[in-house]
C-alpha cells in the first residue's frame, strides 16, 4: 500500500471534487436544456393558439348580430343540455337557432339521412362532402 503524501492527497482531494462539481454541473444544464425545450414547446403553441384567438376575433367581428345572436343562444342550450334534458320549447328554439345560423352563413338546412345517400347524384354528394366539418 503507497503512503501518499500531503499534498498529493490534497490533489486528489481536489481532483474529486472538481469531478464531482463537474457531474452536477453537467446534470443542472441538462435538466435545464430539457426545461428549455419544454418551454419552447409551450411558447409555440400559445403563439399558434393566439394567432388562432385573433383570427376568430376578425371573424366575430365580421358577424352579422343575427349570427353572433344564435351562436350564443346555441351556447347557452348547449349548457343546458350537458346537466339536463332539453324540454320541448328549448329543443324547438335550438332547432330554430340553428336553421337560422346556416341561412344566415348561406349554408343548406336540408336535412339528409345517411339512408338517403346512396340515392343522391353526384353533385349532391360533391355538395354535403364539401360542407365545413362542423356542419356535418
């Protein structure tokens, strides 16, 4: 077994704690580059959600009061709807609120069953394929 000296064991000393000061050092700024990442992350996405809110903001306000009218009224039977059954006067009121809003954006309010479709021509089709995912 080597005796070390004083002072090689104060380098060794040393030598250890700057390897460990290292290995912290390198853990820190790795769970801060992955904090980082995750940060930018979220960045994106409230930019790409805000860009979002302002164009639905051009958009309401582009609206016709009749239009911002029955989607409001849709929203509050909507409510409604998620803690009880609709009555009848409301269930009558959303149906209305609803073939108004599609005429007020030009929109069909012909109702088609799906047992229907496979009777329909071809511009028909071409025509419910082509409606806004929302309408559908």
């Amino acid at each position: 077994m080597d005796v070390l000296s004083m002072d090689q064991f104060i380098k060794e000393a040393k030598k250890k704690e700057l390897q460990v000061f290292s290995e912290k050092q390198m853990a820190a700024i790795t769970k801060l580059q992955e904090e980082n990442n995750l940060l930018k992350q979220k960045l994106g996405h409230l930019e790409r959600m805000l860009v979002e809110l302002e164009q639905r903001k051009v958009s309401f306000n582009n609206m016709q009061d009749e239009e911002l009218i029955c989607i409001e009224q849709i929203q509050v039977l909507k409510q409604k709807s998620s803690s009880r059954e609709l009555s009848l006067d409301e269930a009558k009121r959303l149906d209305l609120f609803i073939k108004n809003l599609r005429l007020i954006r030009e929109q069909s309010t012909e109702v088609i069953n799906s047992t229907d479709y496979r009777d329909l021509g071809e511009e028909a089709l071409v025509r419910i394929a082509s409606r806004p995912t929302e309408d559908k």
